[in-house]
C-alpha cells in the first residue's frame, strides 16, 4: 500500500542567535492512509516541528517528505499553499478562530482560496460539515459565544471543510477539560472511520494516546519507538533504531 506521508532522513535545525538547535534528527517514518496515529513525547521533543513539516508550513533543514508519494521537499510556497488548500485540514491547541467571523463564516474561510467552488459549493459544504459536529443550530454564533468544546468542533468542521486526505492536530485536547478532551478525540475518532480522512495528533496524555490506533514516540527529536494496536488489544510497540545504527545517508 502506498503511503499518505512519508519522510526520508528529515532533520530540522532552527537557528538560535550563534547557538544551533536540532529540533529534529534524522527521522524517517511512514503513514499509510485511513490511520488514527497519535505523536507522543514530552514537551520540546519535536511534535509541532514534526507536525509543521507533514503540514508543509515549514522546510526540513535537510531530508525529502512526501505527501501521497509526491515529493513536497522543493515546492514554491505558492505550490505549498494549493497543497494544503487541497490535501491537508489543521486544528490547533488554541483552536485559532477568526474572532470577528461566525463558526459558519471560520469553517468557510480556508474554502475562499478555491475557486473552482462557487458560493452555493461553500454553504453546502459547511453545512454538511457544522452537522457532522453537532453545531448546526451555532452557525451564527461567534467564538466569544461558544465553550471552548465547541470552538474545537468549528475548528475541526473548518479543517475536514477542504475533505482533505490528511487531518494534523497539534495537541487538540491540551486546552479542554478531561470529559470534553475525550468527547473531541471520540468525535475525531468517528469522522476517522467514517470518512476515512488519516488523523494525525500529537499528544502527551495517556488517556489520549489510548484512541489511536498507530503511535509514534518522540524524544529530543528522534523517533524512539512505532507501535500499533489492533481493535480490542493492547499496544504492540517496536523500538526504533538509533540514527547512528542505520546505513549513513545517500548523498544527491
Ligand atoms: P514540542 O511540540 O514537542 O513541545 P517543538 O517542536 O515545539 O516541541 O520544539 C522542539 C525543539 O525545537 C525545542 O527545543 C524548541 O525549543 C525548539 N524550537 C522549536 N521552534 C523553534 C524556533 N522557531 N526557533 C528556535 N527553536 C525552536
Ligand atoms: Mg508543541
């Protein structure tokens, strides 16, 4: 089977004054479509980095990504942004509405960069998804207006808006309470089986980690273990190899 996403050999090193971090290293990893995947590590480990780069908002320092097979390493930013715009629906820790407009007006805004869909394409799509989360009869209303349950709810009705392939969520349930945090990842869950879009979330929370169904452990920014749990069992978990006990990278 092809892979949704796959990383070749990705590190990412960010420039701090004359002080070099290395956010990531050497990572190689892929995701086969219709996952519920969950990146775990503490924090500062690399997650929003890792999640950043599938999401082709920032560059590997060095290494190829692909995204459904097609490499993304060398893309213009214009290119980027049609990507993203087609393939890939984002929802964050803070939700990051737009204050000012309505849920319906946020679920429709990553929709009004494409213009092969008219006004009447945009007001279906929203509605159709604003039901999905169960916030039809809140279309109108401003975020300042919803609880913060909610506001996660517009936030993944705008990312499943685009019917992207891939869904990122950067720590999607760090700013709810526990009971709204998992009535989230059960909502993410069902969309996950029921329209087969590939989640990938990171979290650092147990209770988290036990939804997905493929994981990935993540410290100081190199992948310390794969596991996968079949329906009713418990996680089977793969040790990754160190950078350092893998074949020395191809030089292009
Ligand atoms: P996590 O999401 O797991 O908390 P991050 O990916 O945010 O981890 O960060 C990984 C490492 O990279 C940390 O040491 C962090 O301080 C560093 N880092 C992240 N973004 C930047 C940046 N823009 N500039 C400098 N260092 C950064
Ligand atoms: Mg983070």
């Amino acid at each position: 089977m092809s892979s949704v996403v796959r990383i070749e050999r990705v590190s990412r090193e960010y420039q701090l004054g004359d002080q070099t971090v290395r956010a990531l290293n050497d990572i190689t990893l892929a995701i086969e479509p219709g996952v519920f995947l969950a990146i775990s590590g503490p924090s500062g480990s690399g997650k929003t980095t890792l999640l950043n780069l599938i999401g082709c908002i920032d560059h590997p320092s060095s290494g190829d990504i692909y995204i459904n097979e097609d490499n993304v390493s060398h893309k213009s930013a214009n290119e980027l942004a049609d990507l993203r715009a087609r393939s890939i629906g984002f929802i964050f820790q803070t939700f990051n509405l737009l204050p000012v407009l309505s849920a319906a007006e946020n679920v429709e805004y990553p929709l009004l960069r494409r213009k092969d869909l008219t006004a009447a394409d945009r007001q279906r799509r929203v509605d159709y998804f604003l039901n999905i989360v169960g916030l039809s009869s809140y279309a109108n209303n401003r975020p300042n207006q919803l609880s913060g349950g909610q506001r996660q709810r517009v936030a993944i009705a705008r990312a499943l808006a685009v019917k992207p392939a891939i869904v990122l969520a950067d720590e999607p349930t760090a700013n709810l309470d526990k009971a709204t945090g998992i009535d989230i990842l059960r909502l993410m869950k069902k969309i996950n089986e029921h329209l087969g879009t590939t989640f990938i979330f990171s979290t650092h929370d147990q209770k988290v980690i036990d939804h997905a169904n493929r994981l990935i452990k993540i410290e100081d920014g190199a992948i310390k273990a794969f596991g996968i749990r079949r329906p009713k069992s418990n996680w089977q978990m793969v040790r990754a190899p160190s950078p350092a006990a893998r074949p020395a990278a191809h030089h292009s």
